[in-house]
C-alpha cells in the first residue's frame, strides 16, 4: 500500500502536481533504507535535494559598487576640443565672404544663380510629371470597387 502511494506521488511529481507536503513524503521516503528497486533510480534525485539544502552563500556582497572613470569620455573632449580648434583657426578673409564692391556686378551674378537655380527646378518638376498619369489610374481603381460591392450584392443572394 505504501509503495503504491510512492508510485502515485512520484507520478504527480514529474507532472508537477504535488504539494510542499508530499514532496517531504517523498523526500523522507528516498532518504531512508528501504526502497523498492526499481525505484532507485530516482534516490540520487532526492539526495542531491537534500545535500542542497545544507549549501550556503559564504561570499560577502558588496554594498556600495566602485565607481570607475570611464577613459573613453576623455578621447571624445579631446576630439571635439581639436575639432572646434580647426574651425575657428582658419577664420575667412574678406574675399572669401563672396561680398561685392560693386552693386552692378552683385546684381549679375545674382541673377545668374537665379537662373541656374530656376533650370535645375525646371528640369526636375517636368521630370514629375507623369504622376498625374498615376493619380488618373488611382482614381480609375475606384470603379473596380464599385464592380467588386455590385458581384458581392448579386451572388449573396
């Protein structure tokens, strides 16, 4: 009668059914001497449960964590240091401002940035001009619909 409530238990225990209660049952069980054979093969189990318990953490733990200086930070300032000393070494002369004594010739090269400006907008909006042709098949799509609720009204009833 004992074995078999062992096998039972052993049962629920693999299915993970059993309670705090019956593990003890099981856990006294395969501790003690007397255990069916072919159910040996489960005492190194609950053996290593037992020898378990008995471990404890020695080690300290640390409470408060050192605070390392992270090195990487300082190559990065330095790069931006050098970075903004580059910059601001090669200050622009006044020919390079692209400022002109003379209103006229302003004027005219104005103009010609314009115009070369106005080419290339020119040149790049008649290249988008077959998304009309698109919005006209977009909108040709909308009949199909129309097609597909009329079949869906016929063959529903």
């Amino acid at each position: 009668m004992v074995l078999n409530n062992i096998e039972k238990l052993l049962e629920k225990y693999e299915n993970g059914e059993t309670t705090l209660k019956e593990e003890q049952v099981l856990k006294n069980y395969f501790s003690s001497d007397t255990i069916a054979p072919h159910l040996e093969v489960y005492k190194p189990l609950f053996a290593y449960f037992l020898g378990n318990r008995q471990e404890q953490f020695t080690k300290d733990v640390p409470l408060k964590t050192k605070r390392n200086f992270n090195y990487k930070w300082i190559s990065v300032a330095a790069v931006a240091v050098l970075m903004l000393g580059f910059y601001f070494s090669t200050s622009p002369t006044k020919s390079e401002l692209g400022t002109y004594e003379d209103p006229q010739l302003a004027f005219n090269e104005f103009s010609k940035s314009m115009e070369l400006i106005s080419q290339k907008f020119n040149k790049g909006t008649s290249t988008v001009g077959y998304l009309n042709e698109v919005n006209k098949g977009t909108s040709t799509l909308g009949y199909l619909n129309e097609i597909e609720n009329t079949t869906s009204i016929i063959f529903k009833n």
